[in-house]
C-alpha cells in the first residue's frame, strides 16, 4: 500500500499556478490527515439517504402504485441498490484518489470554468430537494404538536396551518445551526441517527405485528398482490421501479465524490458502499412494507388507501409519548439524508461558482434560504406533480452529468488527472479547452437531458419514465465519447505533478 501525501506535498500538486477563481480551502485536495473516514462513516452517510420520511414514503408508494406483486417490487428497489453501489463505486474512486470533491472533478471534462455549469445545476437540484426534505421533516414535528395539543383547527396558508409553519420554521433553523457546527459535528451527527431511526422503526413494527398478530402476513400477501400488469407490461414496471429508485439517488450518486474524498482508502469506501446500499436498502424497504401492511389492517382497519408516510401512520397510534419519540426520530432521520445530499454538496458546488467570494459555509446559507422557499411551496404547488414525476425529473436533469464524469475520468483521462491544471487558468492547460469552457461537454449535456426529462413528460414515452436516469446516463457517456474521443489522452500523459495513491484494500 502506498501512503497518502502530506499536506505540503498536495500544495506541490497543485502547484504556484492555481488561480484565485479556481481555488480555496474548501475546494483544494484533502490531506491525509483530514480523511478519517473508514466503511461505518461511508454506510452511515447512505444509512441517513436511505431512512428519510421521502425515502419511506417513495418506497411504500411504489408497493401500492407499481402494478405488480409487492414481493418483485421488493427485489427491484434491491437491485436497484446493488446498481447504485455499483454507480458510487466508479464516482468515488477519483476522489478517494486525489481528495478532491465533485466541483473539482467536474473541471476535467467540463473545463475549469466550464464546471460551473454542472455545479449549478447540480446545486439548484439540491436546493430543490433540500426544500421537499425539509417540508417532510416538518411533518413529524407538527405530528407531535398536534398530538400534544389535541389537533386544533387553524387558520391554513399555502396549504399549511399555523402549526405546521411552525414545525417548518423550527426544523429549517435546526438544520442551519447543524451545519453552521462543521463537518465533523455533522459526522458525528450521522454516526447517531442511523441506528436510531431502525430502532424506532423496529419498535413501531414490533407495536404494529403485536396487534395485527396472524392477520399481518396474509395482509402483506393481499394488499400487495398487484395483479393489474401482466407480461411484457409488468416487465416494465419491474424496470420502472428501479429506474426510479436509482432517480431518487441521483443527487448524491453524481457527487458522491463529496464524500469519498473524506475516506481513508478505497477499500474502505467498497465496504461501507456495499453495506450502506443493498443491505440497509433490503432491510429498511422490509420494515417499510411490514409496517405500511400493518397499518392498514390494524390502524385503518383495511379502509381507504394505506398510508405511505410513517408520520402518518405513527399519528393513528393513539400513544401521544410514542407519536414524540417516533418524530423525533423522523426529523433526525429527514435532516440526515438533507445534510448529506442536499446541503453540503450544493454547498461545495456554489463555491466552485466564485472561491473568494462564496466560501463553504456561505454557499450552505444560499441553499437554506432557497430551499426554505421551495419546501413552503411543497403542499400548495410543487407535490401536485406526485412525488414518483419529482424524483424522476430531478434525476433525469442530473443523469447526463454523471455519463460525461465516469466516461471522462475512465476513457478519456484514462483513470489519471493533472491535479495542477485542475485549479490553473494557463491556456496550455489540459483542462483549459476553449477559455477554459469544453462546450462540446456542455452540448452533450444539453442534449441528453432533453431526451432524458421527455422520457418523464411526454405521453408518447409514458412506458420509459422510470428509466429517465438510466435513459440520460447512457446517452449522456455515449456522445461524450463520440465529441471527445480524438482529445483522449495518450497512455502516460496525464500523470500529475505528484498523485496520491489510497490503493483498495488500505
């Protein structure tokens, strides 16, 4: 195994030339002594993407929406784990490698200036998904208010009483002074949530199986027999539903160098992949269906439509200390997947738009105040078009951007990078292109997402909605490759100055 290199060295790396525009502490590859991540850090950053109040309510809507027997909508989401661990796997071995984050990363196929069109979009995604997170999070704490208070009747604005902007207001301030602590009082914070939402998940399904007795397999096998598709037709449903799950990972499979930048090896990284994806998946999607079949026979007495939001679903009940033990733990759960994929990788992003200007921290401020807008527009505007179409839309915008990374770093650079050129505006650098712009990536980029985001709208392509990521990803790496195949690097070309070498397996 071949050691990391020492701060002094990266300055080396990056050298004397490294502009103003392209540079700060934030953005500049990480030290061997800052990455202190191993494989329980890297799963409990996918535990906390996983548990969300979105991410169960995503998933127990698929049960009853898809169509098809809950048990092969069971299999699908798992698939869909080991692809996503597959995906993660290609974007976080160039930042395991040279500690740099996604903003930097995108510099290479994009152009040093260039890289700001995809941080942009890729910030104003998160904005957006900070936003519905946190109206969901919200959700739990106006359940415990209400359960307190006895469900008063309140005046309602934009489809919220006074005791929901409550709520709202509350967890958006928490989030603000969580991040406003720094990443390592955020990782400490990640460590704890996990375990604590399957805890209190194992203990509503324990509340749930206790009183539904014998009645609960049989209702698991029933309400889920999803017999309308059959054939070729469920078939497609069976894909549609990974496609979407893959969707509703996008925003963190695009960047998830972020965090890998931070972990001590690349093996370390695999493992805590592998056991934050399709084994947290396999178990998490187990209580979800469980529970959601629980509820509906023992809560709702088999009436109406189940419930797909455990806030819900916790609020039937009738335990006012368990309703506030399980909001808690929901909002914690909520915060962690928005702190993870939602606030510190627009925060990055926003900063690579003007280093000296916009400094982590600030571009963490940006995305609160946007994303506060957004989540207060959830219930009266944005949550008509269904949450299954946002996924969807929100991962066919990003999927193009991850086809031109992974072919870029892999074919193009062929798995080497010029650390220096990264952070230079030098007109002979390798990543300068046209004034530092590559505008064949940015056409590329442009191109595949209007075939990827029509896949979602257009009634004629109805059947492919669920693969709009797959769709844009694919096609995205593809025209890469054709747009940039005469400008790949010879073999030996592109070493750097000096390159960290965290091989597997340390």
């Amino acid at each position: 195994m071949t050691s990391t290199i020492p701060t002094s060295e990266f300055d080396t790396a990056i050298g004397d030339d490294r502009h103003p525009s392209l540079h700060n502490d934030d953005l500049a590859p990480l030290p061997s002594e800052k990455r202190r991540w191993g494989a329980f850090e890297i799963f409990n950053v996918w535990t906390n993407d996983v548990q969300s109040l979105a991410g169960y309510t995503l998933a127990a809507g698929l049960f009853v929406t898809a169509g098809i027997n809950g048990w092969w909508v069971f299999a699908a989401i798992i698939l869909a784990g080991f692809f996503v661990n597959w995906l993660v796997n290609l974007t976080g071995k160039p930042s395991v490698k040279y500690g740099i984050p996604y903003a930097v990363m995108a510099r290479s196929s994009m152009g040093v200036q260039g890289a700001q069109f995809p941080a942009l979009i890729r910030g104003i995604v998160a904005m957006f998904w900070y936003g519905a997170q946190t109206y969901f999070a919200s959700t739990a704490v106006a359940m415990a208010l209400n359960a307190v208070f006895g469900n008063p009747e309140l005046p309602v604005f934009l489809g919220m009483d006074a005791i929901d902007w409550v709520a709202y207001v509350f967890v958006a301030v928490l989030q603000v002074a969580l991040f406003v602590g720094g990443i390592a009082w955020i990782e400490r914070f990640l460590n704890v949530a996990g375990p604590a939402v399957y805890a209190v998940m194992v203990i509503l399904l324990v509340v749930i199986w206790i009183q539904a007795g014998d009645r609960l397999l049989p209702a698991v096998g029933s309400l889920f027999a999803g017999d309308d598709r059959v054939g070729w037709d469920a078939v497609l449903a069976f894909v549609g539903v990974i496609g979407t799950m893959i969707a509703y990972f996008s925003a963190v499979v695009i960047n998830f160098g972020d965090f890998a930048r931070f972990s001590r090896s690349e093996g370390a990284m695999r493992r805590g992949n592998f056991l934050g994806l399709p084994v947290s998946l396999a178990f998490f999607t187990f209580l979800s269906l469980f529970i959601t079949a629980g509820a509906y026979i023992v809560l709702q007495g088999g009436e109406g439509e189940p419930l797909t939001n455990p806030a819900e679903i916790v609020g039937l009940v009738g335990n006012v200390f368990l309703t506030i033990v399980a909001a808690v733990t929901f909002v914690i759960a909520t915060i962690g997947i928005n702190l993870v994929a939602n606030f510190i990788p627009p925060a990055y992003d926003l900063s690579n738009l003007a280093p000296q200007r916009i400094s982590f921290r600030a571009g963490g401020y940006i995305t609160a105040a946007f994303g506060f807008v957004v989540g207060a527009l959830w219930v009266a505007t944005i949550s008509r078009i269904g949450l299954p179409a946002f996924v969807d839309t929100l991962g066919a915008i990003l999927a193009p951007l991850y086809g031109v990374l992974v072919a870029d770093f892999y074919i193009i650079q062929r798995r080497r990078l010029k650390v220096a050129d990264l952070y230079s505006m030098d007109p002979a650098g390798r990543y300068h292109y046209q004034k530092g712009w590559n505008l064949r990536a940015i056409v590329v980029v442009g191109v595949a997402a209007v075939f990827s985001i029509a896949a979602v709208w257009m009634p004629a392509l109805q059947a492919l909605s669920g693969f709009a990521w797959v769709i844009g990803a694919v096609l995205g790496g593809l025209l890469y490759l054709a747009a940039m195949w005469n400008l790949r690097a010879e073999a030996g070309d592109t070493a750097p100055a000096v390159e960290t070498a965290v091989e597997t397996g340390a």
